[in-house]
C-alpha cells in the first residue's frame, strides 16, 4: 500500500500533530509554520478536532517531489478523530511561535471509587 | 570458514562507507578530523544542523570548503534514492575537507540498520584518524513551547571526553537512559577508542526544530570554531520547518522501535 501523501493539489498541507492523552483530557498540538494566531481557525465536534490554518505567505515549489512542476500551498488543513469524546464547548486553545496547542477535556471524567 | 564467522563476515558488509574520488577529494589527506554527524531523530535537530553546516562550508574558500566526499550503502536501507538538481545522489551522505567530516541523511534510519550501520561508520572514523566524533541531536521536552532559547546538554563516551566537556562549562548529562542511532555511535567508537561526544539540544519531539539546532551548532563551535552564524538559520526557520515535514514523519514513525521512549525513564541504579 502507497503511503497517503501529505499534500493536496488544493494547495492545502497537513501539518505535523501529535495527540497526547492525559487523564481527564486530550492534549493535541498542531505545527503550523508560516502562520498567524488570527489565521487559525478551530473546530471541535464530540469526537473530531479540526484545523484550518492560512499561511502569511504561501510557500512554492518549482518542481515538487512526482508532480516535477510548480505547486503553491497557501494552508494547512486537518481533521483527526479522537479515541473518546469529549466536551467541545470546554475546549480551549493557545497559539506560540507556530505552535497551536488544544486541551479538550473529556466527556466522561474520573469517578472516585469510594473505599468501604 | 566458520559459521559464526561467516555471520560476522556478512554482519561487517550490511553497511559500506563508499568514499568518491572527485573533484578537490583528498584521499587519505586528512588531517585527524573532526567528524559531525546528524541523523534523523527527534526534531530533526541533527539532521537540520548539519545540512546548515555543510551548506555553509560550502560556500567557504577552497582551503576550507567541504565537498561531498561519499556516502553510505546497505542493503537494510530504504530502496530510496534522493535527486537534487537533476543530480541521483544517496540520501545518505558524506562531506568533508581535510579538517571535518560531516556525516548526514535524508531519509530516517530503519531501527534494524542502526547498529550495523554505526559499527561500519565507527570502524571508518578509525581508519580516516577521527581525534573527536560529534554525534548532534535532541532532547524532547515537554515544554518546549515555552522555551526561546534551548539549552545543550552533552554525553562523553570516555574520561577524557567528559573532561574536555566539563572545560568547555557544556552541561552532562549525568543520569537517564539515551536511545538511536547517536547512543550506539558513541559506544562504538568507545570501543575503538575514539573519543565521541554528543551534543543533545531541547527540542519539540515530533516537529522540526531549527530553534533547537542552531543552540547546538553554537555548541558546537566551543569544539570546531568554524565561525558559523546561525542568524540564517533561525530567519529560514518556517521554511526548513516545512521542507522538513515528511523526514521528521518518518523518523517519527521509527521512533518506538528505537526505544525513544525509554529516554523519559528512570535508571534502576540512579543515585
């Protein structure tokens, strides 16, 4: 099986993430070279988190990688499915120095278990 | 022969250095070398500084001007050739004068060429005379966000690596387990006696992190002085960052099976 390309003739790009999970929420962090906090745009459902991102400037390649012509990407877009839901309302998101960092805090929360 | 040496026979082959005559190659002219190597890991902190370093002496007067000067074959590695301006070259390279050598790749080191692969390279740093192996890399954190301005930490693989580092005020790391490609370089060339010390900046783990190897190219200049600013560096910063996306998705995806992970963990017998 070939590899899903990370690129779209769309002049989108996916950026690198990474989803961590932590005991009560999901840590995803996005890095968006290239790209301006107002130029985020966030979306949360119950279980996906989706990124859109507009570059300050588009980045172009005269002769990128199979294609062997001149392609230009203005943005980044991705859309990842989390392993659990969670509280899209309760999200919340920085951005710093190309990094955007999204804490999604999970539906079902830790129940204490009373010890008798 | 021997069935087990026939093994070791066949171990030595898996990985060959090939060293190119061309043009301004010096052959066996080196002058005890010192050797930068930088191989995918985390953030790509090796692998963007070297490619600096070597763009840079390229430009250099012929004296000290670095050229390509080989590369590295094996069987193990990808079926992957690079092209770079209509030119077929081996994503993994080597350049060098007299003074430096320069180790770099391309493409991610599969987990199962590793050790082969810094066996043939230690045995090569031998043989050109290497008096000091500078293995660059990162050290995730996990606040890199917050960081402006990494820090470099060190391992020396002898007494007098270590020394020389405490000279130098680099910090060591004094306790932890490290992991890849640089970990087994430093035993290896241990073992042949050949003094190698690591230069580990904080990086993000799994993005490109040009921030992080221009610390460790400033580093590096307390061993090398090669008189590199890393201003250009750090402007292109967003660029190599993009340009750098599908390698660190590669080296990412190696990552467990080079035991990254055990990096986070604590020493049994820490003191």
């Amino acid at each position: 099986m070939i590899e899903k390309a990370t690129w779209g003739y769309d002049g989108n790009l996916e950026p690198l993430y990474e989803v961590e999970e932590r005991e009560d929420e999901f840590l995803v962090t996005f890095d968006l070279p290239r790209v301006r906090r107002e130029d985020v745009e966030v979306n949360t459902t119950k279980d996906t988190v989706e990124v859109v991102a507009r570059m300050s400037r588009a980045i172009c390649w005269e002769h990128w990688g199979s294609v062997q012509r001149k392609i230009t990407f203005q943005a980044f877009r991705k859309r990842i499915r989390l392993p659990e839901q969670v509280e899209p309302e309760k999200a919340s998101a920085i951005f710093k120095n190309g990094i955007l960092q999204i804490n999604l805090p999970k539906a079902r929360r830790k129940v204490v278990v009373p010890i008798t | 022969m021997s069935f087990f040496l026939i093994a070791m026979k066949k171990m030595e082959e898996l990985v060959r250095v090939v060293e190119e005559e061309g043009e301004g190659y010096k052959g066996e002219g080196y002058k005890n070398p010192i050797v930068v190597a930088g191989l995918p890991d985390v953030g790509l902190v090796g692998t963007i500084a070297v490619s600096y370093i070597v763009e840079k002496l390229e430009m250099r007067t012929e004296k000290e001007k670095c050229r390509e000067i080989g590369y590295i074959e094996s069987d193990l590695f990808p079926p992957v050739m690079v092209i770079h301006e209509g030119r077929l070259k081996s994503p993994f390279r080597i350049y060098g004068n007299e003074s430096v050598v320069v180790v770099l790749s391309e493409a991610a080191v599969p987990p199962n060429a590793v050790y082969p692969l810094t066996r043939a390279l230690a045995d090569w740093f031998k043989r050109i005379g290497a008096r000091l192996v500078i293995p660059i890399t990162g050290l995730p954190v996990a606040k890199r966000i917050e960081i402006s301005k990494p820090e470099v930490f060190a391992v020396g693989n002898s007494e007098e690596a270590v020394r020389w580092l405490k000279e130098k005020q680099v910090e060591v790391l004094e306790e932890g387990f490290i992991a890849g490609s640089y970990a087994l370089m430093l035993r290896e060339c241990g073992k042949r006696r050949t003094n190698a010390i690591s230069l580990l900046a904080q990086c993000f783990p799994v993005y490109p992190d040009p921030g992080a190897a221009a610390s460790a190219i400033e580093s590096l200049e307390q061993f090398l002085n090669l008189g590199i600013d890393v201003g250009e560096l750090l402007e292109k910063g967003e660029e190599i960052k993009l340009k750098a996306r599908d390698l660190m998705r590669q080296t990412a995806l190696s990552a467990p099976e080079m035991q990254k992970g055990v990096e986070q963990d604590i020493p049994i017998m820490y003191r």
